[in-house]
C-alpha cells in the first residue's frame, strides 16, 4: 500500500480530533497529514491514497478551504485516484442536511474521475436527508460529536481497517 495523505483543517478542533483519531488506528508511518488550508494541486499529484476531512457547515456547506480549491480539482484528472470522506455533522440539530458536506466532496470528485472508497451503513443515525447517502450507506464516515461521541472512536477504527483493504 502507498502512503495514503489525510488532509483535515489543523484550525478546526473536532475535525482535527477526528483526524487523530485515524491517523492512529492507520499507522503513523503509514499516512502523512496535510492542512487543507494550504491544499495545492502538487499535494494531490503526490498521493494515490487519500483520506479526506469535510464537516459540514451552516446548512449543508462545504467549508471555506474546500470551496476555495473547488475550482483546482475540477481541472485535475483524478482517475487513478482514491478518496475516502469523514465529516462532522449534528443529526439532531441539522436533521435535513447531516453530513451533507461529505455527499457534496464525493460529487465533485467523482466528476473528477476519482473512486469513492470508504462506504459505512446508515444504521445507527437518526436524521432526514443527508446528500451523502447513498441507498443503505453513507458514501464516507459521518461523525455526530455533538450526539453520538462515544461511538467515534469505534466508528474510525472500524472505517479504518476498511480503507486499509480498499487503498491497497
């Protein structure tokens, strides 16, 4: 397996738990972090593998650093790319649009040709509508800190062993 990239916002500090949280269950050697703040296009260029950081914003946004470089990645050719999605969202105070930010991500990169990798189960939420649903699954890893914190830590770990299978 390539190193894989974990590109999260160092300024946000749920994500950035979150990210730890993956980093460690990865491996340490075996993933290299990225502020997304400072994504450039030779970032992607340099990776195969990738592990994405979007919470969702106001109702159902990407953040600031995604939509900035938005209009880079659909000019890149992502083919031989993969991508896996974990974002934060409230289920219950944001019901018609949780973790729509991840839904979102996946669409543009798809458009870009990249694979989507890292699908988990809806089961186990509680919401309306979510962009990034897909049938019976999400397309990445929804995080709810603010209602279900005590199922992250088993949550990324089980999404991790996944990506591990899915990267190689």
């Amino acid at each position: 397996m390539s190193k894989t990239a974990i590109i999260y916002s160092y300024n946000t500090q749920k994500s950035k738990k979150v990210a730890e949280k993956v980093i460690a269950a990865f491996g340490e050697k075996e993933i290299e972090a990225v502020n997304a703040e400072e994504l450039s296009k030779d970032v992607l260029n340099k990776y195969n593998n990738f592990i994405l950081s979007a919470p969702t914003w106001f109702d159902g946004e990407l953040p600031n650093y995604w939509d900035e470089f938005v209009p880079d990645l659909e000019e890149m050719d992502l083919k031989k790319k993969k991508f896996a999605i974990f974002g934060l969202g409230d289920q219950k105070g944001y019901t018609e649009n949780f973790c729509d930010a991840i839904g979102l991500l996946a669409e543009i990169l798809e458009e870009c040709g990249a694979t989507i990798v890292g699908q988990t189960s809806v089961e186990g939420y509680t919401f309306e509508a979510s962009r990034a649903q897909r049938g019976d699954n999400f397309i990445g890893l929804p995080i709810d800190q603010e209602n279900q914190a005590r199922k992250t830590k088993q949550r990324v770990e089980d999404w991790v062993e996944q990506l591990k299978k899915e990267f190689k």
